[in-house]
C-alpha cells in the first residue's frame, strides 16, 4: 500500500448526491432502501466500468475466484446475457441455470434448490423469479449475496439503475426532469423500480396508461398518474414506453391491441408533444405497432440499444460493490 | 510533520525528470504518459508541459485507476470496496515507449497493478516508471526509471505528497515517528 489517501476529487462529473463510500446491504433486493448516496456511488461506479467496454481487452481481474450463479426461473434474454457478460468481464467464475432444465421440474421447492445450490458455495446469487419477494425470501435463509434480477410485479432494480444511468448521461442530471412512464403499469416491476429510484434522485415522473392497467395506489409511489397520454408526454424530458404483458394478464383489460395503440401508442406525432431533446426508453422487449410505433423505435430520440449497453456496465457496478460485504456472516439485511 | 519539498524543489524536480527522459529517450518520438490516479495524474500533466517547454512537442497523457486490478481487494472480509474511477487512454499504446506516473513508489504493488492494467490496453514497446518520491521498503523486484527524491522512512512513518490541483499546495511532508 501506498500512503495515498483514497478520495474522490476527480470521481464524479454529474453527481446530484454526494455518493455514499458503500452500500449498507449486502444484497441488491430492490430500490426501496437504497438513498439517493448510494444510488450516486452505483452510477458513478457503472462511470469507471462503462470504460472497460472499449479496451481491447475487455476484462479486469476484479472478482477472481468468486463464483456468481444466474438463477431464472422466469424466461430472459437481455437481463440474463446482460448478467453474464457482467459477470465474465469482472473474472468471476459463472453459471447459469434455467428453470427449464433444472429439478424445479421435478417438484423442488424454491428454498430446497437455493439451498442445495449455496452447499457448493457460490459468492453470489442473481435470481429472478415470478413471485413478488422471492429474493427476500432468500436473503433470509443465504450466506450468499442476493441480487434481484426481477421478481414478478415487485421490482427489477438494475433495469431502475440502467435507466438512470442512460438519462444522467443524456441529460447530466436527474432532478428536476419529467419522466413520462407509458404502458401496462399494473404488472410491471420496472415501473415501481423507476418510480422509487426517479422519486429518491428528484424528478417528476407521471405514470400513463388505461385506467384498468393502472395499479391502485400510484400516488404512494411518487407518480402522477394519467390516462391521458398527452398529458404525460407534454413537456417530458424523458418517454418510458413499457411493454404490454400478455403472459401476466389473466382477463381483459382493454377490448384490442389496436384500439391500445391508438390511444397510448408513442407515435412521432405524439412524441412532438414532449421536449425537443426529449429522449425515448424501453426496458425491452419491445412490441412493435403495440406501445410503440417502428418510427419512435429506430427514430433519432431513441436511446434503446444505448440502454442495452448501459446495462452491462451497471451489473458490473452492483457486483463490484456488492463483492466487498460478500462474506459478512450474520445481519441479513 | 516535517517538510521534505516544497512547491519551488518539486517543480525543479519535475523539470530534471523531463531532462532525463528527453536524454535517454534521445527526444520524445512514441513516448506517452499515463498518470496512476489521483495524484500520478496532474504529475504526468505537469512533466508533459516540461517536455513542451523544453522541446515544442505535446505528448499524449493518460490518466489510470488501478483499482480493479489491486491485489488486496477481495482479502478482507468486510468493509467499503475502494473507489473506482474512470480510466482514460485517448490513444493507442501499441509500440509506444509508455512513462507510468506515480506519487510515492512505496512496495510496488500499485505498480504491479499497473503494469497488468496497461498490458489490457495493447503491448507497449516499453514502460519506463517515473516516481515523484521513492520511500523505500519494496515488496516486489519493482525499480523507478526516474526519482524526484530518494526518501529514507521508517513503516511507521507516511509520506504525503499534496499537489496544488488536489490539496491547494505543493509540498511534501513526513508525517510519523521515525
């Protein structure tokens, strides 16, 4: 060791908050708990880990030795691959296991299976899974660290952060902005993950959609609701399109895609409404023609792929922070 | 807490090293240099207007975090994971001769980091190591190329550097019991 003091003089460009210097859980289970500290010291952390990204060598030796196992018990694409190159590009040992092939099949319970899997001794453990609270379930009953990947309609905290990031980089800030948040509220954990995040960081964020997809309570969680969709998008900084959950409606909640795509579909036109430099997100994947026109989609506004790449570099962020209290035996969060 | 340099003897310092390097570079053609953040980045900036004002030449300046790359990171059980920042290499390292830019060289193993962060970037034709202050106590077969000062301490003592862009003054001073 050297005797420089570690300090942050050059650290942040952009921070609103002064970063926190640690995250007091050991376990990433959502936003609700996080201060706006903490959620600075992630971003400007996800700051360094972007940079890794171009390096011909895209890894650093960070998290040698650990072992990190991606546990999906629901289906995912981009969060998953988005997870693993995380976790290969910090040197951590992983593995991922889909539900599909796994003895869940055969009638395991989701405690039996988790724990069978910490009697090999991961480090850490990403998980999604259907059921609102499974992650907390776990962080009760694990040594390992927990980090949600999704879980049912709860809450998707590194989809929140990667928001954040991408609209800090665009706009340098993130209070004081008007977030639009348009689409199937009711059955989307990215809403309420966004909503506490955008709330904690101090920005106005509306939540658009028909009144039978709107969850009871959107007050209480800091959202200014709306059926009106341009209402939401009149003067936004920021259009979060989020994507029509077929698979989570058991009814009818509006008589045809169509019919939604006229009345909430984000459209160039509609997308007038908002500010010039306005700029267009959705957490994937999309549904083209549903909330979403092709337009809008590949248009000059969007920041979708940017929103992909982001993800990666914030999943390094929240394993890198995460790995320091990895290894405290008690508390439990 | 006594001084050992003070803003006059460590721009006299800084200015020798830029002599050194254009004496046994024999002039600055591929030469770049890449400060270890925090303080080996404004000592790199500084050399590099050295070089400028003895020779008319700008070279390119790199800023590194090390941080991912330390060797003590992962061995302690609980605490805060050190800062990470951004590092920033606006250009190819490939074939250039790369000058590493540190503050105090004290065990090497800020260096070690940073000779394997450097090597991720490309394969340099050589890395020279340039040390404002060399306290002594090595824990690794790691030399400086050029020294600001030799300074002779005791484990228990710290050496601060504080640099005018960082801390509003520049000086060094030993801070301990010998």
């Amino acid at each position: 060791m050297t005797t420089k003091a570690i300090d942050r003089v050059s650290g942040a460009q952009s921070a609103e908050a002064v970063p926190a210097t640690a995250l007091r859980s050991r376990h990433l289970l959502g936003i609700a708990g996080l201060d706006a500290g903490e959620i600075t010291l992630i971003l400007d952390t996800t700051e360094a880990m972007k940079e890794i990204a171009a390096r011909p060598i895209k890894k650093v030796p960070t998290l040698r030795g650990r072992t990190v196992v991606n546990l999906f018990f629901e289906p995912s694409t981009r969060t998953r691959t988005s997870f693993e190159i995380a976790e290969k590009r910090l040197s951590a040992d992983t593995l991922s296991i889909a539900t599909a092939t796994s003895s869940v099949t055969k009638g395991e319970t989701l405690i039996d299976t988790v724990k069978n899997i910490e009697a090999m001794a991961p480090d850490m453990i990403v998980m999604r899974h259907a059921s609102s609270g499974a992650p907390h379930l776990l962080s009760r009953i694990c040594r390992s660290a927990i980090i949600n990947a999704g879980d049912g309609t709860h809450e998707h905290p590194t989809q929140a952060l990667l928001d954040a990031f991408t609209i800090r980089e665009h706009k340098g800030r993130l209070a004081g902005l008007k977030v639009a948040i348009v689409g199937d509220l009711l059955h989307s954990r990215v809403l309420r993950s966004n909503a506490l995040l955008l709330n904690t960081m101090g920005a106005e964020v509306w939540a658009c959609g028909p009144a039978t997809l709107m969850p009871a309570g959107v007050e209480q969680l800091g959202l200014r609701p709306t059926t009106v969709v341009e209402e939401a998008v009149r003067d936004a900084d920021v259009v979060m399109l989020l994507r029509i959950q077929h698979e989570r409606m058991h009814g009818h909640f509006f008589p045809s895609v169509r019919e939604y795509f006229a009345l909430f579909g984000m459209t160039r036109e509609r997308l007038t409404l908002a500010k010039p430099d306005v700029i267009v997100m959705h957490p994937g994947p999309m549904n083209r023609g549903v909330e979403i026109d092709s337009d809008v989609a590949d248009g000059p506004f969007s920041v979708i792929l940017e929103q992909v790449s982001n993800g990666v570099a914030v999943r390094m962020a929240v394993l890198y922070l995460l790995a320091g209290g990895a290894q405290v035996h008690d508390e439990g969060s | 807490m006594p001084q050992v340099m003070d803003a006059d003897r460590m721009s006299r310092a800084l200015t020798r090293i830029a002599h050194e390097i254009l004496e046994r570079n024999r002039g600055l053609d591929d030469l770049a240099l890449v400060g270890i953040r925090t303080r080996g980045v404004p000592i790199a900036r500084r050399i590099a207007r050295a070089l400028k004002e003895i020779n008319g030449d700008e070279v390119p300046t790199g800023a590194l975090d090390i941080t991912l790359y330390r060797d003590d990171l992962m061995r302690h059980a609980v605490g805060p994971q050190p800062v990470v920042r951004r590092t920033e290499i606006p250009f190819s390292i490939d074939d250039r001769k790369i000058l590493l830019v540190d503050d105090v060289l004290y065990t090497g193993r800020t260096i070690r980091a940073a000779l394997d962060a450097l090597i991720d970037f490309g394969r340099p034709r050589a890395i020279q190591l340039i040390a404002l202050v060399d306290r002594g106590h090595r824990e690794l077969p790691i030399k400086a190329d050029y020294v600001g000062k030799n300074l002779p301490t005791s484990l228990r003592q710290s050496v601060q550097v504080r640099l005018e862009e960082i801390d509003g003054v520049d000086e060094i001073v030993i801070e301990g019991e010998a």
